[in-house]
C-alpha cells in the first residue's frame, strides 16, 4: 500500500513546489527585462521581431505598468 501512497505524494509535492519555483525564476526574468532593454531585443529577435528604439521604449513602458515584481492583491 505504501509503495503506491508515496510515490503520488511525492508527484504532487514535486508538481506543486516546480511551479513555485518557475513562477518565482519567470517573475525575476521578466523584471530584468523591463530593467535592461537588450534582454528585450534579444527576446523579440528570438520571437521573430525587430523592434525599432520606439517599439522598444513602448514595450518597456507597458511592462513597467504591468509591475511583475510584486504580485497583484484584490
């Protein structure tokens, strides 16, 4: 019986605390984008984009607006 229970929670225990880990690791990346606008060029080159130097300061204004670094609270 214990060598079906413990894999399962192992499962879900592991599930639970990798999605911790990557919102945690793309919340830290998406703030170094806003900060730093060639991390952002390299990023849309890599979508198939080439963004001119007004692209580029809209697309770090609307994500400083978004604010990724603190999560939202209602």
């Amino acid at each position: 019986m214990w060598g079906v229970i413990i894999p399962i929670v192992t499962l879900i225990v592991g599930l639970i605390i990798g999605f911790i880990v990557g919102v945690f690791y793309l919340r830290s990346q998406l703030t170094k984008m806003q900060n730093d606008p060639e991390t952002l060029q390299k990023m849309a080159k890599q979508m198939g984009y080439n963004m001119n130097k007004q692209q580029m300061q809209k697309a770090q204004q609307m994500m400083k607006n978004q604010n990724f670094a603190k999560p939202r609270r209602k």
